[in-house]
C-alpha cells in the first residue's frame, strides 16, 4: 500500500487532486485510517507491532504530500509570475493634460513685455457702476459718446464694463504718482456679433502718471511695446480721435505684412492719449500729467496667428485650442 500511495500523491496534478488522495487515504474513512481501527482485534504483541508499521505509513504518507503540495504551490506561484508578468520595457501611456488658451499666452506675453518696461500689473472688476465706466471717464449724464460703446445692463443698475479704462479710475482713488500700471481683462458690449466683433473681449490698459508725462512718451511706449511683440523695424502710426477721457486723443495702430494675402497694411489696435483734466479732478489729482492706452487682446492675437475669425477663441473647439495650445 506505501509505494502505491506515495505513487499516487506524486502524480496528483493539482492541489484538488491531492486532496482527494489524502482523504484517499488518511480521510475519516481513509484506507490508513480504517487499518488503524482494526488495531483493537489484535493481541498485545502483535497490535504493537502492526501500530507502529501503521503510523509509520502514515507519517511517510503526510511526508509525501506535504512535499507534493510545496512542489505544487510553487508551481502555482510560477504560473501566476508567468501570467502576470509585467513589461517594464513598454512605453507608458500618455496622460492628458491641460494647457494655456491662446489668448492667456498672448496676454502672458504682453504682461511679461510690459512687466520689463516697468510696469505694474493691476486688475479691476468685470461688474461695475456707471461711475467709474463711464461717468468718472468724463461721459456726461445722457451724451451720445456712451452709445459707441453698447452696453449690458444689470437690473440694479450696474453694468458690465464695456472698456478696461475704469481700472485707470480705480488705481488712481487710491494711489498717488509716479506710477506707470498695465490692466489686462475681460470687456463686454452689446454688439452683433461678427468675424471681428465679439460680445464678449479682451482688453490691455496702459497708464502713466508723473509730474512732466508729454504725448512723446506715449509714443514711445507704443512703439516700446510693438518693437517687444512683433520685433525691430516695426512702425506704430498715432492718427487723431476722439475719447472723452482723453485729450488730446488718438487711435494707434501698426504697419505689419498680413501673412494671407502678403500686403504690408495699417491695423488699428486700439485708442490713446494724454489723460482728460476731468478725469484727474474726479480722482483728486493736481499737478500731474498722463497717458493712457488701450487696445482690443483678441485683435493682437488675431494678426499673431493669423486666425480668421475671433468667435474661434470662445467657442471651445477642441481642434482650435489644441492647435494653439501653449505649455503649462
Ligand atoms: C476703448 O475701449 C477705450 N477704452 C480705449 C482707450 C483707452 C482710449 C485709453 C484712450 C485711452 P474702443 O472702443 O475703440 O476704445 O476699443 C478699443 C479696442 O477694443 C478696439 O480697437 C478693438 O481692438 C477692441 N474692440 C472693440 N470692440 C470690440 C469687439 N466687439 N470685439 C473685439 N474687439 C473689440
């Protein structure tokens, strides 16, 4: 019975079956155990005799399977290792990640440029009062100058800024001069909507107070800024408008090669001047001169990438802003 049996626990393929050969054998019912029990019929002598050759065989029947079932275990483990096995030497996936919207990297550039230029970066906020947008900008009660600049308005009277100037109002309240502060954000206007109008926009202000600021410092900083953006040669143009916050007052633009159709053109960027007597009384300035400049951010971006129409930066298409997309 030994040599069958430990034959027998050598060949189970699998933990199951040897299982089943230990109940096989040493079960309740096994055949070991049931030589056991006939021990009681026999003599003194003889039981002795055959109890020890019984436990031996069972003792060498658990020895045999013990050692199967480690060898079994251990191929298991091996198999699972097999299975399982992970390749370092793949590439990884490629995780998703965010990036900067065109316009906060043209409007990261512009802060940078102005930042080297000494400039202070202020903001201000989108939900405003009729006096600091138009009323501390010197746009008297019922003129026709407020309609050029269509507006959304609150019911309880507020407005949306419709221009960054308001921030110039705010800054000043609170600050004396010498200063020169750079205000980027976010405008709105009531407009129709088209390929190069927006209900919705960006704009940058520019303003220097100082004691002996002339319209040539202006100048200097337009073109300052322009040279920093689009690079030497370039030429900036000031040419007489009107805003009622400044005086005198002018629109700036650039003289730059439309990469579409190859032709060298004026292009408007935005208004300017040397700040309105009115504007430093509601402010409670005396003795100071100023500039001041602003100009439409989606419009800069527009010539800069060469995008056709500015609703492309509000539309959240995912082809437009992953061709555009700037590192985090
Ligand atoms: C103003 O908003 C003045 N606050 C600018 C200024 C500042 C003048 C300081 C003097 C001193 P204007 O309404 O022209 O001006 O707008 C300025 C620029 O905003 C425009 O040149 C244009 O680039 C941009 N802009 C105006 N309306 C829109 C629109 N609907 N969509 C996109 N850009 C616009």
């Amino acid at each position: 019975m030994k040599t069958e049996a430990v034959e027998e626990v050598q060949r189970a393929e699998d933990l199951d079956a040897l299982q089943q050969v230990r109940v096989k054998y040493l079960g309740k019912k096994g055949l070991v155990t049931q030589r056991l029990k006939t021990l009681g019929s026999l003599d003194p002598e003889e039981r002795k005799i055959q109890g020890q050759a019984i436990n031996a065989l069972k003792q060498e029947i658990e020895d045999a399977i013990k050692k199967r079932r480690a060898e079994l275990e251990a191929a298991e483990l091996e198999a699972s290792l097999a299975r399982d096995r992970v390749d370092v030497t793949l590439p990884g996936y490629r995780l998703p990640t965010g990036g900067l919207h065109v316009l906060t990297q043209v409007i990261n550039r512009l802060l940078e440029v102005f930042r080297t230029m000494g400039y202070e970066v202020v903001t201000g906020p989108e939900l405003e009062t009729d006096y600091y947008n138009f009323t501390a900008l010197n746009f008297p009660a019922e003129h026709p100058a407020r309609d050029t600049q269509d507006t959304f308005w609150t019911t309880d009277g507020r407005l949306l800024r419709t221009h960054t100037s308001p921030v110039q109002v705010r800054y000043m309240k609170h600050r004396k001069p010498p200063f020169k502060v750079v205000a980027p954000g976010r405008v709105f206007r009531n407009e129709a909507v088209d390929v190069t109008h927006e209900a919705q926009f960006h704009q940058l202000e520019a303003l220097v107070v100082d004691t002996h600021i002339t319209m040539a410092d202006l100048r200097g900083a337009i073109s300052t800024m322009a040279t920093a953006l689009f690079g030497d040669g370039i030429k900036t143009r000031l040419q007489p408008s009107y805003f009622p916050f400044v005086e005198p007052g002018a629109e700036f633009a650039i003289w730059w090669e439309n990469p579409r159709t190859g032709k060298s053109e004026w292009l408007e960027l935005g208004g300017c001047g040397m700040v309105h007597p009115n504007v430093f009384r509601a402010v409670g300035y005396e003795g100071f001169t100023g500039f001041a400049f602003g100009f439409g951010i989606e419009r800069l971006a527009l010539i800069s990438y060469g995008i056709p129409d500015i609703r492309y930066f509000h539309q959240n298409d995912l082809r437009f802003l992953r061709q555009l997309r700037g590192g985090l």
